[in-house]
C-alpha cells in the first residue's frame, strides 16, 4: 500500500494543497459544523479565504524557535511556518493526519535494501526569504550544526548523531573546519542529499520531519545568535522578534506555493506572545481575543469548569490523545524492585480510577494498560494487570508480594515533579492505594527543570536515594511505536544524566525486538514488532501504564480551518488554521 522505497509506512498525497481538504472535495477532511470533537475527525470552519492574523499566546518561554535547536512539540508544529524539512506531516483532518509526506523533497527517502542508506533529491526552485536558492548543502549544514555542536546548540534531540556513519566522531561544523564536514552526509549535486546510516532505520522519513532538516544557509548562521534571524524557507518569515516575548511573522516573498504542495498559508500575519499567565491564555480563547494556545497542552483546571458545564461553549472544544502515556517507573536496580513480583505488586495494588481522578478526570485521559498510546502507529489493545473497574486487586498484590519475600509489604520512596501539581496529586493517589497492601511510600519532590539531569534521570543518584518509584509521562519523538519506546526501554538509552530510560531497563529481549523490529522493511511487520516490545516491557512490569493522555482544546470563533493533528501531541495543526480577525 505504501510509496517510495522500504516499505515506507504511509501513502504519499498528490499534488496541490486542495487535496488535504480545503479547496478539493476530499470527504475525509470533509468541514462538520462545530460541534464538541469536531476538530478530531474533520477541518472545522473551513475556509480558502485569504488574509488576516493569526494570534498566538504561550503561558512560557520556548526552548527556542531555532529549527535546529529546539525538542519543544509545540515548536516543531509551529516551525513548519517559517522551516521546510524534507518531509513532514499531512496537514489533514483524522488518521490522514499521521501520514509523512514529501515537503522540502520530491518524495519520501529512497532506501536501501538494508535501509542503511537513505537519498533525497530537493524540489525546484525553493528559495530563502533572501532570494537564494535552498539546496542540499543547506539541509546538509543544518543537521550537523543542530546534532554535533552541543556546546552552541544543546536543546535538539541527537538522533543524527547516533545513526549517521561516524557520528560519535565528528565535532560539529564550529570546531571541524575541514570541507565536506561528515562525510556520512553526502551532497553530490545542489538537490541531492544521501545518508549513510550505521544500522537499520526503517522509520528515517520519520526523522526527516525534524525541524532539524529545515535548511540553513552556513553564511548566516550565528550559532545561538541565530534564533535572532533565521532564514526563513517557508511562507512566513520574522519580521520582528524578541527573546522571551516573542514574534511577529510576515509573508516570505520569495515563497512560491508551485514548490510548496501543502501550505496553504492564508494569514498575512502571525503573532506570539511568551509569558502570559495560563488563565488569561485561557480567557483570551473564550472572548475570541486570540486565535490559538500556542502551548497545545489544553485548558487549565479552573477554566474547564466554565467549559464543560456549558452548552454553548462544550460545542467549542476537542478532547484528543495527546500521543502521551503518563506512567510509574520502578526501578530494576532498586531493591526490592529487581524482583519481578514485587513490581508486579504494584500493578495490581494501584487503583488507577483515583489516579484518573487526582489527574482531572476523563477529560485530562483515558484509563491506560499499555505503553504506546492508542494514536501511536503499533498500538495493541492489551491488559496483563486487568483488575475490577482500574481500582486494584488487593488479594493479587498480596499474593506477588508474597511470591517475591515481602508478605508484608515495604517501604519505597515515590518520585514527582514539584511544579506539576496534578502529578503529585497523581503520586498521591498511588501513595494511598499502595498503603492498602503494606507498601509504604514517601513522596520526593523535584523541580522538573532538573527532575532528569539531577534526580530521576541520575542513575546513580536514584540508587543511592532509594527512588524506587518514578513518575513519568512520555510523548512519541515521532508517532510510531519506535519512536515512542525506543528512548525509554532501551538499555542503550541508559545514561549517566538526563536518561530517560528511568526504570534502568536492559533486557536483551527487549532490546533485540527494538533493533530487529527497526532494520524490518515491511510496514505491517515493523508495526506489529511494536506491539510485541509493549508486551514484553508490560511483562517484566518494570512500568505501570497509568493513563493515555488528553488535552482539552478550545477553538474560538474567528478561527479558520481548525484540525487536530496526532502528529504533533494532539495539538492543532498549525500549517493550516487561519483566522478573520
């Protein structure tokens, strides 16, 4: 069913933005009226007007709107304005949504038989916001300045860097000076760009919708100071910005939409704004001030209330996955946790129906008995831990304490991220059901700024801290079941700081089924390996799903061509929304 080479996943759309629903008939992306979930399954408002300003809010700062400096969900949805990658996803209402397409590229990767070699060959005629051409050289320079240079660019994930031939070598473009740069990254004419990778990744048109591949002239790069003045290769370019208070973006002049097959890019203006108090974000939504929360996280706690009582207003909302699994971590090196039925306590004496409670209820997630979200490409229906109603079983976590030498139960310590109330409240809800077994639990509280590189996310330090048990939460770094597990089951993953391989999981089962599932060419079997990952990681319980995480999302009146996107945590799809104001 699949173009290109590899058995690439996902079918390529035709030519021409009419096709993702805004001026073709496409009943997928057919326009319902609004209505409560409308914005799940179809482009709400739809509309082909040009013209208008599209309004942003953000109640924090981004990482940064560098493309190649970025690991913000939000900014790799929001970047598509200004960054081409070579590929990216289907601006599109519903499932159609999680299809890669060709962007920056004519078509998806060519691939080896042994998907260890990727080519892409650019569109014609793409130009910067300067009037210079885009070419291969360009994508080429982006990607080792935003993997290979971390002490100027920190923020971005490193996949580049462990999958392209000499990687773990190389020292950036700042320090190695030498021409041709990687050489693991060729460019043998202005559009033609190969990969040379050092092991099988059949998901590599995935990772060529990072921001990371949106081009970069090397002449103007600046290093941190880029963020100041990127060089825009989409529609819009800055026009103004201002570090912690944000941007205002115009028309890119040198766009062309004849190279450009999936912009519709019909505002002339984009606005955002940092720094604005959650609540009035959430106000300024109501009273239709604004056109989009940037953050794409949905309403706050003491907003939703006006919201769901409300007729009128309920008619206005989505509630999507936001492609995140909330669960507990327990660690395998911290006793009595390297025992598996003392993990397998845990499952079954955790009531996760007052965990669903403590978060905010259903509108904030669904009940979860595995990893990978439903939304993720390889998701499999299971429930290993099935207990009455998601409350526990008391009688089954005794009987696996008592298999494991603690009839009795034990003392632990409970980690949370002290600025994230409702996991704490989440940690607490498992604090009381624990106890209901013996399992007494004190609660640890860590900033979430260094919850990963001081506390949880330091081996050493969680052994030495007794941390036996970690909350987490964990959103796909692209939507298929590798790119959901493999950064947190991995052994490979395991690092001194910043892991987030948390449970300290090196099973070589499970990492055997990561590598074999990724070198597999065939969509059906790849996603399928997936499934069976899950199942492994749920079988050495050394996780406890908790819950598939929702977002609750507002869409005022003057917005245009509303739509969620999966790809992107469940937010809206900002390639295409407009506005009349």
């Amino acid at each position: 069913m699949a173009a290109g080479a590899a058995g690439a996943l996902l079918v390529i759309a035709g030519a021409g933005y009419g096709v993702y629903g805004l001026n073709g008939s496409n009943d997928d992306n057919k326009s319902d009226d609004a209505g409560i979930d409308a914005g799940l399954t179809s482009i709400v408002n739809k509309s082909a007007e040009v013209g208008g300003t599209v309004t942003f809010e953000h109640s924090k700062v981004p990482d940064s709107l560098d493309p190649g400096n970025t690991y913000n969900a939000w900014v790799q949805n929001f970047s598509r304005l200004y960054g081409r990658t070579l590929t990216t996803f289907k601006p599109a209402a519903g499932k159609e949504g999680l299809e890669v397409v060709p962007d920056l590229a004519e078509s998806l990767g060519k691939a080896s038989a042994d998907a260890k070699t990727w080519t892409y060959k650019l569109r014609k005629g793409v130009k910067f916001d300067d009037g210079s051409p885009v070419t291969s050289q360009d994508v080429k320079y982006a990607i080792e300045r935003s993997n290979f240079a971390p002490e100027v660019l920190s923020q971005g994930p490193t996949y580049f860097k462990a999958y392209l031939v000499g990687g773990e070598k190389y020292q950036g473009p700042y320090k190695d000076k030498s021409p041709g740069g990687l050489e693991s990254i060729e460019t043998p004419d202005d559009r033609t760009i190969v990969f040379e990778l050092n092991k099988p990744l059949a998901d590599f048109d995935y990772l060529a919708t990072s921001s990371q591949t949106a081009p970069v002239p090397q002449a103007k790069d600046t290093g941190a100071e880029y963020v100041k003045q990127i060089s825009s290769s989409g529609p819009y370019k800055f026009q103004s910005y201002g570090e912690g208070r944000g941007a205002t973006l115009v028309r890119n002049p040198h766009w062309d939409q004849d190279t450009d097959p999936i912009r519709p890019a019909l505002a002339d203006r984009i606005t955002i704004t940092f720094k604005v108090d959650p609540t009035t974000v959430d106000q300024h939504l109501m009273s239709d001030n604004i056109t989009v929360d940037a953050a794409g996280t949905g309403l706050q706690a003491t907003t939703r209330p006006k919201v769901v009582t409300k007729e009128s207003e309920r008619t206005k909302t989505d509630n999507p996955y936001a492609g995140a699994t909330s669960y507990l971590a327990l660690s395998t090196k911290v006793e009595p946790f390297d025992n598996a039925d003392c993990r397998k306590a845990v499952h079954y004496a955790i009531d996760k129906a007052s965990v669903q409670t403590a978060l905010g209820g259903d509108t904030k997630g669904d009940v979860a008995s595995t990893l990978l979200p439903p939304t993720v490409n390889g998701y499999q229906k299971f429930d290993l831990y099935r207990t009455e109603g998601n409350k526990g079983d008391i009688a089954k976590a005794k009987d696996a304490l008592t298999r494991c030498g603690k009839p009795n139960g034990f003392k632990t310590n409970l980690t949370a991220r002290s600025d994230r109330p409702d996991e704490v409240q989440m940690a607490t809800a498992i604090q009381a059901s624990l106890k209901k077994v013996g399992i007494q639990t004190e609660i640890k509280q860590y900033p979430s700024v260094e919850y990963f590189s001081d506390f949880a996310g330091v081996p050493s330090y969680v052994k030495k801290h007794d941390l036996g048990m970690m909350m987490m939460a964990w959103g796909a770094e692209w939507p298929t079941g590798f790119g959901f597990l493999d950064q947190i089951v991995n052994g490979s993953a395991i690092r001194p700081s910043s892991s987030s391989n948390l449970m300290e999981l090196d099973d070589p089962k499970i990492n055997k089924a990561l590598s074999d599932g990724i070198a597999q060419t065939d969509a059906t079997a790849r996603a399928k390996a997936w499934g069976e990952v899950d199942k492994l990681v749920l079988e050495n319980a050394s996780a406890v799903p908790l819950i598939y995480r929702r977002n609750l999302l507002y869409r005022p009146d003057s917005a245009t061509n509303v739509t969620v996107t999966q790809a992107y945590s469940g937010m809206y799809d900002y390639l295409l929304i407009g506005s009349t104001s």
